[in-house]
C-alpha cells in the first residue's frame, strides 16, 4: 500500500536507500552504492509538505519517493526500494503516485534524473513512458540538479534527465 511518509518512517528511510544502493556495487559503481542517503533532516520537508510517499507491505517500509517540483514540473527526487521486495511493480506504484500528485497541482509532467545505461535505471523508466529530454529543453532548475550531481561524480558514468 502506499501512503504518506509519517515522521515515524524517516528514521527507515535512509537504511532503505542504503540497501537499494548495493546491487550498483555489482555494476562496479560502488561510489554509487556507497553514496550517503537521505538524512532524516533533509527528508523532513518533503514529508510534512506530503512529497514522501512510503510502500508499506504488511508492515514492512519497502520503498520510498520524494518529489520536488521542478521548473514548472513534478520532479522525482529519489525513488527507491528495498531489494528483497523489488520486481512487483512497487517502483513503478511510487511514480504512478508522484505523477498524479504532479497532475493534482497542475504540472503539466514529470521527470527525473538517472544513469543512462544501468537496467533499474533509465531502460525502466522508459519502459514506465519516460523519454530522454535532451539538454537544449532543460530548465534552469534541472541544469542545476545536473551540474551538482556532475559536481559529486556521478558523471563518471552516463547520466541522462528523462520527462514523461
């Protein structure tokens, strides 16, 4: 089911990325995988602005979304799950969420940032109408995500924003 993030989820949530990082250690990107998360102040707006949505199977934090509005469009910030619970759609129940919390307040798509070639990654979100949204259309806002994650490394493999 997915709800609202609670205060008494945020304490979960970074364990949570933390775990969902790992099977990047297996592509070689252990940077990625070793990548802090989250922490419980940053993820405080977005829960009390309800932009935290949580998965919760039988009790079970599974995954987690926040979403950020950027440049006029809902923007997935981080979206993860836990890797025992992944393959049953829960990814793609967190997005299906973000974009009708998108749609509600009239932004008009949503989009995110993502490794180009890794196959959670951007091979998924196309698969979930994602398309690539090339540099010449980014906003200023979106140039700035990607210069900060370009800042902190993440460049070294190919990244891409996508719009859907």
């Amino acid at each position: 089911m997915i709800r609202l993030a609670t205060a008494v989820d945020l304490p979960l949530l970074g364990e949570l990325e933390r775990a969902a990082g790992e099977p990047f250690r297996d592509l070689g990107m252990a940077a990625v995988a070793d990548d802090e998360p989250f922490s419980v102040a940053e993820l405080q707006p977005y829960q009390v602005d309800g932009r935290c949505w949580v998965v919760d199977v039988s009790g079970v934090v599974a995954g987690y979304l926040v979403a950020d509005v950027v440049d006029g469009n809902g923007h997935v910030e981080q979206v993860s799950v836990l890797p025992s619970f992944a393959r049953r759609g829960l990814g793609r129940q967190l997005i299906e969420t973000a974009a009708a919390w998108a749609g509600a307040r009239g932004l008009p798509a949503l989009t995110l940032t993502t490794f180009r070639y890794v196959p959670w990654n951007a091979p998924y979100y196309a698969r979930l109408g994602f398309r690539e949204l090339l540099e010449s259309s980014w906003g200023p806002s979106l140039r700035t995500i990607r210069e900060h994650e370009a800042a902190l490394g993440l460049d070294h493999w190919p990244r891409l924003a996508m719009i859907r």
